[in-house]
C-alpha cells in the first residue's frame, strides 16, 4: 500500500503514539482489503460509545488517547440522555462511567451531539469520503447522499478521526457501488412499511447492493427507515432506488431480480408498556407529525428519540409534545441505553429496533406505524 511521507512518518510515530496506533490500525486495514492507498475524509461519526456496550475495557482505551481530531467528527447515541438519565431509570453508577466515555471523546476534539443521523447536522455532499460507523448513517450516506463511507468499527473510525484519512476500498470505489439485484416492489407502501420492507429484504439480500423498483417516490425519511432495516437484518451499506437516489441511473441493471408481492407483520406481543418512536432519530418533519397526531394525555409511556440539535431547534414542537405525557429524549435509543430492559412488550415503528431489541434487550416488540403508535400511547 503506497503511503506518503508525511503517513511514514506519523506511522513512525513522529506525531506521538496515539496517531502511530492510529496509522497502524489503518495500514492494516488497508492491507486487509487491498486498498493502494490513504485517501483523506471530510468527517468521522464514531459509534460503539454506550457503557453498555463498551464496559470498564472501552472507558481506558479511551481515556489512553492522546491525540486531537483533524476533522469533524460527531458520536452515535450514548446508553442515556446526559441530562435526563435519571428520569429514564438509569442508575448513577452507569451514568458515572457514561460521561467519562464522553469526556474522553470530548477530550479529543470529538463533538458531543450524540446521534445516528449525524447527516441533518454536517450534510456531506454527493462523492465526499467519509468515515462513519452507525450502520444507519451510512446506508443513508451512500445511497440517500451518494457520499462514500465503509461502515468503520468504532477503533478504525477514531484513527480516521485522529489522521483525517481512511484506506481507499470497499465504498470508497465506484465500481463497487454498483447493485447486484433489483428488488421489484409489487406494492404502493405507506410510510412505516420501508422499515418493514428494510427489515424483510436484509437478510435475503444479503450482501448485494439492491436496487429497488419502487410504485410511488419515497420520502428522505422512507429512505431512512428503508436503510436501517436494511442494514440490520443484512449489513449492506448501500442500496439504490431507481430514479430517486443519486446514483441509480450511473449503472447498468443487474440481471438477478426479486419480487416483494406482500409484506408481513412480525407481532411479538399484543399489550406494549412502552411505545418508543426515534430509530433511527426523528428529524424536524417527523416530530411536528407526531405533536400533530398527539390530541390528547398519553396513558402508557410513550418515549421518542433525536438528537439534541434537532430538539433545540423546535422547542415549540418539542413543548407540545411533551406536554401530552410523553417524553423527547436525546443522546440515546430505545436499542442503546440499557433504559428499555424494564419494560415487558415495547411498541415500535422501526424495523431496526424489531431486530435488535429482542436480541439485545430481549424484550418482545409489536410493530406499527407512526400513528397506531401515537395511538397506542393515548389508548
Ligand atoms: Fe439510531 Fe439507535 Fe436505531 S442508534 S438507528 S436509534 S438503534
């Protein structure tokens, strides 16, 4: 793999021994999937940063960094709202070592907005490299964008924050954007069914690039919750809607095809304690619809999830929300913070959060749309 000069020498430790572990772990990724070389990134989003997931081990490693972020870089969800933990049940103990996680990422130069769809804040542009990680992010990154990012473990993700750089294979190559399989959509879908469509598909598809046919044209936010179904039950970082994103129409059309006739609804319980709306975060639009649909007090609690930018810049919206009962978190998920694990049957409109949280938490899940879930709540 062909370096630079200044990349030996930073491999050579003369910036200090944070970039040098930094370039190694790079170099050999790069030597893994045979990149050439090094190619700079214009911003990192670093995931895996929950207590939950990443225990007492994770709190050292990075507190060990010594070493300061050459390009934005934002944060996947933490495992509780910074401010509002104690209201989500969250004991002192985990949010004690919960900031001292985000202190150390802090420290670096990473900024504290903690979220999955750090592309409503820093919006890349069609062809920039990225280093992302949240399997969400960058579905949304190369397919709603056409930005190019691999999907980065949480260790490759802060060395491409500490360099600037990531090693060019995978998605940062355009001929490996190309789809491997038209999916035929027999259907015209409502809204919460992209999720579900996302959720079913993953796993046939396995790892081929779909291009999907679709009746009607998806919103950003179908193509969102489409993307994090997709990445859950599969792992593709990237899908093609034609005449919708940005590079549907830069490749030929695959010859294998699959037909969606009809989608099924995977009920895992009937009664939900918790309806928990936000996954991946709710942008601007999707937070006016529901204090829209919210007409009345909430019986069951009902949490919903964004990030603190998005929040802030509503406060209306938010005011009125909340006003109803249910609660706006940030910084966190219904999937990440160990917050949900008390509940018995959780109600969700996300095909991402069917997936894991009964894997995770293992917690059953009734899946609805956006207003059966508001409904739901006020029931
Ligand atoms: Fe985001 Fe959490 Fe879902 S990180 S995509 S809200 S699992």
């Amino acid at each position: 793999m062909y370096l630079t000069s200044d990349e030996e020498r930073a491999l050579e430790g003369e910036y200090g021994e944070t970039v040098r572990k930094s370039m190694e772990i790079l170099v050999a990724l790069g030597k893994i999937y045979s990149a050439d070389r090094l190619i700079e990134v214009e911003s990192v989003q670093i995931s895996g940063i929950s207590y939950r997931n990443i225990g007492d081990p994770g709190i050292e490693w990075l507190e060990s960094l010594n070493a300061r972020v050459r390009v934005p870089t934002l944060i996947n969800p933490a495992g509780m709202d910074i401010h509002r933990w104690q209201d989500m049940g969250i004991t002192e103990e985990f949010a004690r070592k919960q900031m001292r996680i985000l202190n150390a990422l802090k420290k670096i130069g990473a900024k504290p907005e903690l979220t999955c769809t750090p592309y409503y804040i820093l919006k890349p542009s069609k062809g920039d490299h990225l280093a992302w990680s949240e399997s969400s992010a960058v579905i949304y990154a190369n397919s709603v964008i056409g930005a190019r990012t691999n999907r980065e473990g949480g260790p490759s993700a802060i060395a491409s924050a500490l360099t600037g750089k990531t090693p060019r294979y995978g998605m940062h190559i355009r001929e490996n954007r190309a789809p491997d399989v038209i999916v035929d959509v027999n259907l015209k879908l409502k809204s919460h069914e992209y999720s579900l469509l996302g959720y079913m598909i993953g796993e046939e598809v396995g790892d081929r690039i779909p291009l999907f046919i679709m009746k009607g044209r998806p919103s950003e936010e179908d193509m969102k919750s489409l993307g994090a179904g997709l990445a859950s039950t599969g792992g593709i970082p990237m899908f093609h809607v034609k005449d919708v994103t940005p590079e549907s129409n830069e490749f030929d059309m695959p010859k294998e095809r699959m037909v969606v006739e009809n989608l099924e609804n995977p009920q895992g319980c009937e009664d939900p304690d918790l309806i928990a709306i936000g996954c991946p975060h709710l942008s601007g639009r999707e937070l006016k619809k529901i204090s829209n649909l919210l007409n009345r007090k909430v019986k069951k609690e009902l949490w919903i999830f964004t990030s603190r930018y998005v929040r802030n810049r509503i406060p209306e919206v938010i005011r009125k929300i909340e006003m109803s009962g249910a609660r706006v978190y940030t910084d966190t998920c219904m999937v990440v913070s160990p917050a949900t694990e008390r509940f018995g049957c959780v109600m969700v409109n996300s095909g991402k959060a069917l997936c894991y949280l009964p894997k995770l938490s293992g917690l059953r899940v009734k899946f609805g749309s956006l207003e059966e879930c508001v409904e739901e709540a006020m029931k």
